[in-house]
C-alpha cells in the first residue's frame, strides 16, 4: 500500500548506535515530558548507515531547546505502508518489514529520505519506506 505524508515538524534524540541505540535514545526523548499521553513518536533511519532518530512530532508550546533537543523533519512525500502488530514483543521483525517492502518497490526506492517508524500505539508499530514518484 502506498501513502502520501506531510512532512512532520520533530525535535529529536540521535542515537550514536544507530538501531540498535533505539531504546537508550527514546529513554532520552522521553524523559523530557511530564506526560507522553497524545504525543506522536516517530523514528527515521537511512538505511545502511544511519543515522537513527528517535522523534516526537512538535507541538504548540514545545520548546526543544530547552529540552536540549535537536529539531528536523520527518521528510513528506510517497512512501510504502507495512504494519507490525504486537511490535514491542517482537522488535527484530522491524528490518524484515522494511526488507519485504523494498523487495516489492525495489525499483522505486528513494534513497535520499530515511525510512520511518510511526509509533501509533504500543500495540500497531507502521512502517514506512521511502519510494520515488512515478514518472
């Protein structure tokens, strides 16, 4: 399935590790906020080598430098849907949907934008690949 996505606003958390310093850069995301309730959490990655991002969508009245945060944007434009149900008792399976959707679009990848993580609940992980407009 492909979708079209605005470009998003985030302020962000790099992780030095790439991937695999997921969880050690959301930690740092997080703390930052009295309360996750109604925030957006995305992460993006150039795929082979990074960088990782662990994001949140700025809202009204954020303040990210305060927060010590850097800011960016989740990149707009066409991408290739995949979904992860029950993500956070299988996280290994991230790379595999990413590996599938570029086995399907594999001639209409957009290596200039970073792959996508969309948080949308603790149960439904989206994943969003990158794919160049059609001619």
């Amino acid at each position: 399935m492909l979708i079209t996505l605005e470009a998003i606003p985030v302020m962000f958390v790099e992780s030095p590790n790439g991937p695999e310093g997921a969880g050690e850069a959301f930690n740092k995301l997080e703390t930052g906020f009295p309360s996750l309730k109604g925030r957006k959490f995305y992460a993006t990655f150039h795929y082979p080598d990074g960088p990782y991002r662990a994001c949140t969508a700025i809202e009204k009245g954020d303040n990210p430098a305060a927060l010590g945060f850097s800011v960016g944007v989740v990149p707009g434009g066409q991408y290739a849907r995949g979904k992860l149900e029950n993500w956070t008792e299988c996280p290994w399976e991230i790379p595999h949907v990413f590996t599938k959707l570029s086995e399907d679009y594999q001639e209409r990848v957009d290596p200039s934008r970073p792959s996508i993580e969309f948080y949308k609940s603790q149960k439904e992980l989206i994943l969003l690949l990158p794919i160049l407009p059609t001619e």
